[in-house]
C-alpha cells in the first residue's frame, strides 16, 4: 500500500488559514487520486476535497467547497489542502486518502475500499 504522511495539522484560531499537506514517496503516488478526509469522535468520517493524478480535475464537499482548495506537486509526490475561515467545528482529526487503483476520477475518492490507503492523520484544533 502507499504510504501516505500527514503534515500541517495544530491550534489555529477561528477565522485563520491552514494548509495541510499529504506526501507519499516512490512512484505509485504518481497515478493515485487522492483527497483529504475528516473525522470528529462520534461522527463518521467526512470527505473534504479529492483530486485526480495529474492534478486537472478536483471534487469537493458542499461543507468546505466555497472555502477550500486542494492541489498537487508531482514533482514532490505531495498534495495540499488549503482552508479558509477556520471555525471551531472543523476541529477534527485530518486524513489523506489515495486510492488504489491507478488513473481513478477524483470523485472516486469519496468511496474508500480495503484496497485504498490512508494516512495515520494529523490534528487540527480550531479556538474560538
């Protein structure tokens, strides 16, 4: 499976910025549609925001759509997730996903399967 590394994650205060970003090393990456997904105790896990292999085509959640942007570094197998306008309700544990079948659509990203991967997570603490 990809190994997927979270990084970005800490105390921010309502109203600032965050940029999360998820790299994997070695080549697999390079075909992976991956995305970022949230998690709060008690809730199911949400999707965010997912994009395709090369980067042309993105997919986003209603609930972050107008404030969010996700993009990808070939070059340096990593992909960013930018929120704006951080409230405490995005409090929540942040994980990247990657799926595992090569050359998937970005939406695919919204269906996880065994198969797929996922990073161990990075936590992100909105204050009010």
């Amino acid at each position: 499976q990809v190994q997927l590394v979270e990084s970005g994650g800490g105390l921010v205060q309502a109203g600032d910025s965050l940029r999360l970003s998820c790299t994997a090393p070695g080549p697999t990456f390079s075909t992976s549609a991956m995305g970022w997904y949230r998690h709060v105790p008690g809730k199911e896990r949400e999707f965010l925001a997912s994009i395709t292999w090369d980067g042309g085509s993105s997919y986003y959640a209603d609930s972050v759509k107008e404030r969010s942007s996700i993009s990808r570094d070939r070059a340096e197998n990593t992909v960013h997730l930018r929120l704006n306008f951080l409230r405490p309700g995005d409090t929540a544990v942040y994980y990247c996903a990657a799926k595992g079948s090569p050359y998937s659509t970005a939406r695919s990203v919204t269906m996880m399967t065994p198969s797929d991967s996922w990073g161990q997570g990075t936590q992100v603490t909105v204050s009010s």
